[in-house]
C-alpha cells in the first residue's frame, strides 16, 4: 500500500510541475499579448500554450480579440506561442518583446515574495518553490540572445525574445525603402514589395534582411525558383545559417530537387540530428527514390522526435502503402488526421490508401477534400478525373 502511494504521490508530483509548466508559460505569453492588443487595432491576437501554433485538438477561448488555444501535450508542455499583426514603431516593438520576460519576471517575484512573508504548509511553499523557478526559467530562456531558431507548426521560424530584441535595434539602421516593402508585403501587394527588394538587393551595400523579405516574398507567391535564385546571390555576400541550408533543402524540396534537397537536408542533420521536420522531409525523399530502408530509418527518427507532427505520420503512412503494410498505413492516417484533421495532405494520402484497397468511391471523396482543403499539388485534377473513371467502370 505504501508503495503504491509512492507512485501516485509521484505522478501527483510530475502532473503538479507540469501543470505549474504551462501556468507560467501562459503569463510569459500574455506578457506578449496585452501590449500587442494595444498596438493593434482590430487584427486577433493568438496564444498558444503546448503547441507552436497547431490548432487540432486545443481548446479555445475567445476573449474578444485575444484568442487562447491551450493544449494538454506531456511531450511539449514547456512551450507556448503568440501570434500578432506586425507591430509599427520601434518602442511599441520593444514594449511586446519584452512584455514576456517581465511577465516572467515579475510573477516569480510575485512568488518569492509570498514564500518570505506568508505562512504556507510545506506542501504549499514546495509548490510555490517549484513555481518560481519555473517562472525563472522562463525568464532566463526567453532572454538568452540564441541563434537557433524554433520551429513552428506552419514550417515557419522564430526566435528568442532576447535574439528579437537584437534583432529590432538592428532594423532601425535599415533603409525606409526596406519597411515601405514590408508594409506592401503584409497588405499581400507582392509584386510591388519584389520591386523594393530587388532594388535594394542590387544596390553596393544589400542588407540581410532584403534577402530575407525577398525570399519570403518569392514563397507566398509559391515561386520556389526564383526564391533558390535569391539565395544564390545572398551566398556571395553573406554567410548560411542553420535557417538558411534548410530553407534551401525546402525549397529544392518543393521543386522536386531531390538531390539538392537531401544535400541540404544532410547538412542540416549534421548541425543538428534531433530536427524531426528535417528527418522527415529526408525520409521522403529517399521514399520517392525507392530507398525505403532508408525512409522507415529517417522516418521512425521523426516520430521519436516530432511525435506531433501530423506529417511525419502522413509520410510514414505513405510509406507503408508503398511496401504493403496497409494495416500499419492506415493506424498512421488515424493519428495524422487526429493531429490536423484539416491538413489537405492527410486526405491525399487517404485517398492514395482507399485506391489503393480499390475503394474507388472512399477515394475520390477523399481527393476532392483535400483539393477543397488547399492541396498544393498541382495534378490533383488529373488524379480525380482518372478515379472518377474508375468509379463509372465498377459502377
């Protein structure tokens, strides 16, 4: 009996850490989103806690213009996320950055205060104990100025409150052509903004940040050419990054570059090999060249590392259909959908399964969802044509 109260005491001890975990998350985050309401006008203001931006399955609270998106994840329950229009001004910019980090800050002193004046059981001043050094964590985190940049549920990047922070007092030497095309960009007016850059890229002293907007540019309008492009001529200039190899293993990636993708891809692994997205896109690859030992080995990888990331299952389960594991294929379609139940590539690769069992009709249901759904591939027309023949001839 002792021992099995041992346990319970024990995982009421884990449940207790983690939950004050994403308490403090959840203030260091509306440190960042109460300013950024201020600064904003009518656009929403996004916080998500136990995700970086993934919508599925997270409970949302609509307060007004501030939306929450709270997620019980063991795996990632450290981290959270706020999402915001792009704030004008270089105070109002400085006042949202550093809204976490006080936050932080001032609900471990917050703490600490109650544990020097109050009178607590010890039950209590552990609690309190654990709550201050998780908030104090959050504080030191978030203000290391890191290079590596963190991955986000959408295939974007940020970075540290303390690396954006550097980040906005260096803008402020930027030319005013540099904002004139970030304001076009935001108002989605892309070819205007692709005129401002190319002109500052081509001028004597081009600035990373041109680049940068460049190549973001290049991708909204889904030219991933011209984007490689762009950084071909940033190389000359200007040392890659981490970002940089695997923004280019993406773009390749997209461009069914595949021995281009994989050497950025490679080179990315080498920097850093528990990069799950990495993993996962190198998996593929090596599934559409016919290596499938070599795709399951990248692929078991990333779902050891990014096991929340509904497309390692999606590309895992493609695998499986390809080497007639239909039973395991279809328990990976189960958990991608649970993950993004809306992601157009789940629905694509159900589609690909259905057909593959000769359900004609579950099939072409599922390819023209995930057509509706936003699919960027450009033969999904043709391929709900040539099953919608196959649904007349089995009729």
């Amino acid at each position: 009996m002792d021992y099995l109260q041992g346990i319970l005491l024990g995982i009421g001890w884990i449940g207790g850490i983690i939950l004050m975990r994403s308490i403090t998350t959840l203030f260091h985050e509306l440190g960042h989103a109460i300013p950024a309401l201020i600064f904003t006008r009518k656009e929403k203001v996004n916080v998500f806690i136990g995700t970086y931006g993934d919508l599925s399955n997270s409970l949302q609270l609509n307060l007004g213009r501030l939306v929450l998106y709270l997620k019980l994840n063991v795996f990632n329950w450290r981290i959270g996320l706020c999402t915001h229009a792009g704030i004008r001004g270089l105070i109002p910019q400085i006042i949202v950055i550093l809204g976490g980090p006080l936050a932080s800050l001032l609900i471990a002193s917050m703490a600490f205060y109650f544990i020097i004046t109050k009178q607590f059981s010890e039950i209590w001043v552990v609690f309190i104990v654990f709550f201050l050094i998780s908030a104090i964590i959050d504080f030191l985190v978030n203000v290391d100025p890191s290079h590596t940049p963190i991955k986000l549920y959408n295939n974007s990047v940020t970075y540290s409150d303390g690396y954006q922070l550097i980040n906005v007092f260096r803008r402020k030497g930027l030319p005013e052509a540099f904002f004139k095309a970030e304001e076009l960009f935001f108002k989605k007016e892309y070819d205007e903004s692709l005129k401002i850059t190319t002109q500052l890229i081509e001028s004597s002293t081009p600035k990373k940040p041109a680049y940068n907007l460049a190549v973001k540019t290049h991708i909204a309008k889904k030219e991933y050419a011209k984007a490689v492009d762009v950084y071909e001529s940033f190389k000359a200039i200007h040392k890659y990054a981490y970002l940089d190899f695997y923004q280019l293993g993406w773009l390749n990636f997209k461009l069914n570059r595949w021995d281009e993708a994989l050497s950025y891809f490679d080179h990315c692994n080498y920097q850093e090999h528990t990069d799950g997205l990495v993993l996962c896109h190198r998996g593929y690859i090596h599934l559409q060249r016919g290596n499938y030992e070599r795709a399951e080995k990248d692929l078991a990888a990333a779902k050891a590392y990014s096991p929340d990331n509904a497309l390692v299952w999606n590309n895992s389960a493609l695998l499986k259909i390809k080497t007639g594991d239909m039973a395991g294929a279809n328990l990976d379609l189960k958990q991608a959908i649970h993950l993004a139940p809306k992601s157009p590539e789940v629905y694509y690769h159900l589609g690909i399964y259905q057909e593959e069992k000769r359900n004609f009709k579950e099939a072409l249901a599922n390819y023209k969802l995930a057509r509706d759904l936003g699919l960027d591939y450009h033969g999904i027309d043709l391929k709900i044509a040539d099953v919608e023949a196959l649904v007349e001839a089995f009729l």
